[in-house]
C-alpha cells in the first residue's frame, strides 16, 4: 500500500529512511508547538487550545502534502505572521482575535483561488528580487525585537523610546543562554537544537522556582474556545485589507522559497529545473491555513526545516506523513507546553530573525534604488511593529526612488499599483 501511493522505489527509498527523515524534520520544527501557543496567547486566546489547533493544523497540512502532493515537506503555522498576528493586527491595529483569524481565513482562500489558476507564478515574478530578501529580513529584525522584549532586554522608557532592560534578570540570562546552547547545538549538526534549548530552559525555570511544574503529558485540552470562532465579516472590513495582504503576501513567498530550498536539496525539481506537481503542493499550504484559521491559529505553511529531513534521507511524502503522526502524538503533551515561559522562546526566535537576514547578503547595496527601499522595509517593520507596514513602505519607497530617479523602466504594472493602493490605504484609511 506505501509503495502504491508514495512510489518509494521509484523514490530510491524505503519505509525506514523515510520514517527517520521524519522524525528528523519533526525535532527540528517541533519547537513552533512551544512559540506558537505562547506568542497567540498574548492575543488574549486560549492557550490549550492554541495548542491543539497548531498541531493538528501542521498534521492536516503535512498529510495533504504526503498523500496528495507525495513531497517529503512539513507544514505549520508559521513564524513571523504569528507575530504579526497577535502584536500588530490584535494589539496595535485594535482588531478581536476572531477578526484575525478571519483575515487568515479569507487570505487562505484567495491562496487556493491563486494556486488553482497559477496567479502566483505572475505575481512573484512581478515583484523585485531586492523587495523579497528586504521583506524576509524586516520579518526577521521584526522576530529579534519580540524576542529581546519578551526576554526584558529592550524595554519602554518614556526619554528615548526603547531603552536597556536589566540584562541581570533571570529572564534575560536564560534567553541568551537559550540563544547560546542552540548555536552551540546547531555547530554540534544535532538535530532539534531549538526544542532541546526550550526544553532545557524551561527545566532550569522550574529547578529555580520560576516556574511551576504542572506534568508532562495529559489528555488534549479542549479546542472549543478557539474552534469556529473566526469572524468573516469583521475581516472584510477596508482597513484589514493590507492585513490580510500581508498574510497572502508573506506566505506566497515564504512557501515558494521553501518549497525551492527543499526540492533543490532533495533533487526533486525535473530536468527542465520544475517543481512538478507545483499546484498540489501549494494546496496543502493553502488548505492547511483555511482548516487552521477554523481551528484557532495563524497562518499555516511550509517549512524550510524540511531539509533536515530532505538531508536524513526522505524523498516522498511518507516524510511529511511521519510528521504529521508525530504532531498530533504531541497533542499529549500540553501541560509540557503551558510550562514553556516566555524568555525561553525568545532565544529560538532570535535563532530564526538571524536566519531570516541571511538573504541580505543578495542584495546590490551598491544600488542606491534597491538600497533604500530595502532599509525601508528593515527599519519600519520592527520599529512600526507591523510586518504590513513595513511591506507597504518598502513599495512605495520602491516607485518612489524609481520615479524621482528617472529609472521608470524599471518598474511594473504590478509594483505601481500595490504602491498606490497601499498609499491610497494610509490616506483614506490609516
């Protein structure tokens, strides 16, 4: 039946390398069950059944990838928009958790829409290549900011904005400390650095006293609270359009880019260097972040830790299977994750933000037109708090240089008209 419907043999593989690639892409993501509950609670939503809707939301993503698609890639809700979602759209922009989740919602539909009738091909080769590594890096920069509050050592000061916490405190010792043994870790190729420093961060917490030891493993807590409480209509209001936007906007990229990363790695692409079955793979993104939105968490996409299991031998969608049986075997362990305190995320998040600014280096900054608009973008993301705001800055930044530099040719359709509608959006509708 597994050589049937994943083709294992046509793959070179067998049962056992792709179970272990599994495990491997599992302990290398298993982190986001720990920092997405914990990041989306601060939205005011339940965090049991944040829980249980980002782990069954990676399941359903990873099994649609397995089974339909048949690529060793792992999904879940993704780092960054949920940032974004709880610290930008929920508590500056003013919106309910429940209008958020409907701007997920409605963004995964018009993901679908978009893969169905390969759109998205037109609209990513429309935008710059100098936007997209600007984007990624201000979503990182963006991390980095959330992980230094959370750990106390950036803090508010009504003089000069932001000024330095008590960097002596035990939440930034142990933040930096969990910074430290993933770098550590990560040098070491053991595979789960991220989780094994939350893990034992958050062991040192309780040892201390910081924390109250509540169990390992119970049954799963109830997902009631957040199940179908998304509002559809709130989300149609005028001034969630550059939210959902940005949700669109981010994943496109984000899931594009991984599933590049992990199909080159894995020598998946085909002769003519395709991504063959493209559409059936960008389902289980979208797929994944509509049934996710319904259950109660962010954005939900694909994972470029899929490598680690590319690496470790996967090749079929057998790999994302395995993932996606382990996520909803961790569904068990809740009271482990409610333990988890903030500061012991923020290190995997400072982890990620460094990932993140690694395409900078792709950047021409001895081209002051691509130059700007990227330092637009990298400035205003983190210091604006808004991944939406810094997208819609980094536009019109980019047509503005363009114009006033006299390099029109330069510019798209596309571009132009993202750039006015953002401008139109601060006027009429800030």
């Amino acid at each position: 039946m597994l050589e049937k419907i994943f083709l294992l043999k046509d793959h070179n593989t067998t049962l056992r390398q792709e179970v272990v690639a599994g495990i491997t892409t599992f302990l290398t993501m298993a982190y986001i069950i720990f920092v997405n509950p914990a990041m989306l609670a601060d939205s005011g939503m339940n965090h049991g059944a944040i829980f249980v809707a980002t782990c069954v939301a990676a399941a359903i993503g990873c099994f649609v990838m397995g089974f339909i698609a048949n690529y060793p890639i792992a999904l879940a809700p993704g780092m960054g928009l949920n940032s974004f979602f709880t610290y930008t759209v929920v508590l500056e922009m003013g919106y309910t958790w429940q209008v958020a989740l409907g701007g997920v919602f409605i963004s995964g539909c018009v993901f679908i829409v978009l893969s169905l009738f390969n759109i998205r091909e037109w609209i990513i080769n429309a935008i710059p290549h100098s936007l997209r590594f600007g984007i990624a890096a201000g979503i990182g920069l963006f991390l980095a900011f959330i992980a230094l509050k959370n750990a106390g050592i950036v803090i508010d000061s009504p003089a000069t904005l932001l000024t330095l916490g008590d960097i002596t405190a035990f939440s930034a010792v142990m933040a930096a400390l969990g910074l430290f043994i993933i770098v550590g870790l990560v040098n070491r190729n053991i595979n789960g650095a991220v989780m094994i420093s939350i893990l034992l961060i958050t062991i040192l917490s309780i040892l201390f006293g910081k924390v109250d030891y509540s169990g390992i493993i119970s049954m799963p807590p109830s997902v009631t609270p957040t199940l179908m409480q998304l509002d559809i209509s709130g989300a149609l209001e005028v001034g969630m359009l550059s939210v959902i936007f940005a949700f669109l906007f981010v994943d496109l990229f984000d899931t594009s880019g991984t599933l590049i990363a992990v199909a080159q790695r894995g020598n998946l692409l085909d002769d003519k260097g395709n991504f063959p079955r493209l559409g059936k793979a960008l389902l289980a993104d979208s797929t994944a972040t509509v049934a996710g939105s319904m259950l109660g968490t962010s954005t939900t996409t694909s994972y470029v830790e899929s490598t680690a299991g590319v690496a470790a031998g996967g090749r079929t969608g057998l790999t994302a299977v395995t993932v996606g049986v382990l996520f909803l075997l961790a569904l068990f362990f809740a009271p482990l994750a409610a333990m988890v305190p903030s500061y012991a995320t923020a290190g995997p998040l400072f982890y990620v933000a460094v990932l993140m600014l690694a395409g900078l280096v792709h950047v021409k900054w001895d081209n002051i037109s691509d130059a700007v608009p990227v330092a637009v973008i990298c400035i205003t993301m983190p210091l604006t708090f808004s991944i939406a705001h810094g997208i819609a800055f980094g536009f019109i930044s980019y047509v503005a240089v363009r114009l006033f530099s006299g390099h029109t040719k330069e510019l798209n359709i596309s571009v132009c008209l993202l750039a006015l509608l953002f401008l139109v959006k601060f006027i009429f509708f800030a």
